[in-house]
C-alpha cells in the first residue's frame, strides 16, 4: 500500500489582523482620490 504523506499547515488558522493594521488600511483608503482625465487615471493621497 502506497505511504499517504500530508504537509503541515505552516500557518496558524485563526489568523486575525491588528487593529493598528485595520485602523491604518481604513485611513489609507478615507484619504485616497482617484480621477480619471481622459485616458489617464490619477491617484491622490489627501494627507
């Protein structure tokens, strides 16, 4: 019978994100600005 052999998971599962993490993801995106002027597209970050 042939040796049936599995990985280990390398990762936890419940991996959960900071709340810094979310907080500065959140803010990033509150202050980004996308226009688009004819065939370019523009990307503004309001700090």
């Amino acid at each position: 019978m042939a040796k049936l052999y599995s990985k280990k998971k390398l990762a936890p599962q419940n991996m959960l994100p900071k709340k810094e993490t979310i907080s500065f993801l959140l803010n990033y995106s509150k202050a980004l600005s996308a226009y688009k002027v004819g065939n370019v597209s523009i990307e503004i970050i309001a700090n």
